[in-house]
C-alpha cells in the first residue's frame, strides 16, 4: 500500500533478514530486501510480501560501499518512498584463531559489520531527521551475544565489530534523539539458520543449545523477527538506545558450556 511505512532489511535474503523482512510485511510495511549475492533468495522473500498484500522490492547492494549504500537509499526513494525504519542485519562471521587472521579477512569482517550500518545510518538519517524536513523514524541494529562475552575462540573478530556496534547504537541513539529518530539494538544468541550449515553443522549447533543456553535450546528466526518488529512499531515509543538480548540467557551461561 502507498501509505504503508516502509522498512529497508539490509542483508534480508536469508535467516534472520528473510524472517523480519516477511514479518515485515505481514504486519502492514512496505520492504526493500537488500542483498549481496543471492538474488533469487531475494525475490523469493519480495514475493512472499506481495502476497501479504504489501510493495516489497529487492535490491542489490555491498553495505560496505558508500557507492552502492547511496544507490540502495535512491532505489527505496524512487520505488516505495522515504524509509521509516532501518535494520542493519546484514553481517558476516569468518572463524580464525586471531594470530592466523589476515588482515583483509578483518577489514571485510568489520567493514560489513560495523562500518556498513554507519554508512546505511548516514543515509537514513538524512532521510528521517525532523530537523532536516523528515518525520523521524527508527533504527533496529542486529548486534550478537557474542559481543557481551567476546565470542567463542575463532570467533573474536566477529564478537569485536558486534561490541563496536553495541557502542555505535548508545551513542547514536543519544545523537539523534533530537530529530526524532530512536535507535535501538537486539542480540540474537544461538539462532537456528544455514549459517551452521557452512561451519559446525546443525547438528552441534542444537547440542550446544541444548548444553549452552539456560532455556536449553537454540532460538528460531522469528523469535528475533517478532523482537525486532516490536522495536519497530509505536508500542516501543519511548524506547531508544536499549539493547535487548533474545538469547535464551546464553549471556548468564555461556563459560565452559560451549
């Protein structure tokens, strides 16, 4: 619908991403499904909001490029409008020993987690700010546990951008308050996705759940999905600058558990 806010999902191909961006639209958004590489997946997710009955499109873009962050805005503009709510989901986790990283496998690893949301927030700042014309707006970042207890071993680079962008959020959230913009952060715990698939297996990702997590098993991607979209509405408007764990209380029982 036209007069639907619209919502730009920034890696919104798979996982967490899809997830939100569906729940998006069936709670009414219009959605920009931003992707890197998997195009079909986005289409995907863009069809299923078409038959929710919201506009949904895909669009391609690095969240590490300013170039193509600047085009992504220009897209959304040009096809559904000025953006209402930002989720910076999009990032990546290579596992390494720290001493064996190579320093463009850290510059990639930080660059998409923490100076893509900058730059995407940059954009939608412009856009959103009350002092600039805009009608405010809100920024969900999507952070990790990792980033309370500095992730497992292999996985410090990772848990250190998600610690950075935790910082980024408090800061910002206190920045842009006065233009009518509230920022807000989740950190999903051991979430069920495909993501396992490329490293331990699913089958040691639900063990470690199980042995890992208080509420003894690892979460699914609506349950962040569901967080996020609450961030997002009017029902979280005196909310800014808070960051909620969605973890299953991994953070309270993550030492020597694995």
């Amino acid at each position: 619908m036209a007069d639907a806010p619209i919502m730009i999902v920034t890696g919104g191909s798979r996982g967490i991403g899809s997830a939100i961006a569906r729940l998006a639209g069936e709670r009414g958004y219009d959605v920009a499904v931003n992707y890197t590489a998997a195009a079909d997946r986005a289409e995907e997710v863009a069809e299923d909001i078409h038959k929710a009955g919201q506009r949904a499109i895909a669009v391609k873009a690095d969240v590490s490029n300013p170039a193509e962050i600047e085009s992504l805005f220009a897209e959304v503009d040009s096809q559904l409008g000025t953006v209402d709510v930002l989720v910076n989901n999009a990032g990546i986790s290579i596992e390494v020993p720290v001493a064996e990283h190579d320093p463009d496998v850290v510059g990639r690893i930080i660059d998409t987690n923490l100076l893509g949301p900058v730059l995407t927030c940059q954009q939608a700042i412009r856009r959103m700010s009350t002092r600039k014309g805009g009608k405010g707006g809100a920024i969900i970042n999507i952070s990790s546990i990792s980033a309370v207890y500095g992730g497992l071993p292999n996985d410090v680079v990772y848990a250190g951008s998600k610690g950075g962008l935790d910082s980024f959020t408090l800061g910002l959230a206190k920045e842009i308050a006065p233009d009518g913009i509230r920022v807000c952060c989740i950190r999903p715990g051991l979430i069920k996705t495909e993501i396992w698939d490329e490293g331990m297996g699913q089958e040691e990702a639900i063990a470690m759940g199980q042995r890992g997590v208080p509420w003894g098993r690892v979460g699914e991607v609506e349950e962040i999905a569901t967080a996020v979209l609450w961030m997002a509405s009017e029902e979280a408007g005196y909310v800014t600058g808070a960051i909620l764990n969605v973890s299953g209380g991994r953070e309270t029982f993550v030492r020597g558990a694995g």
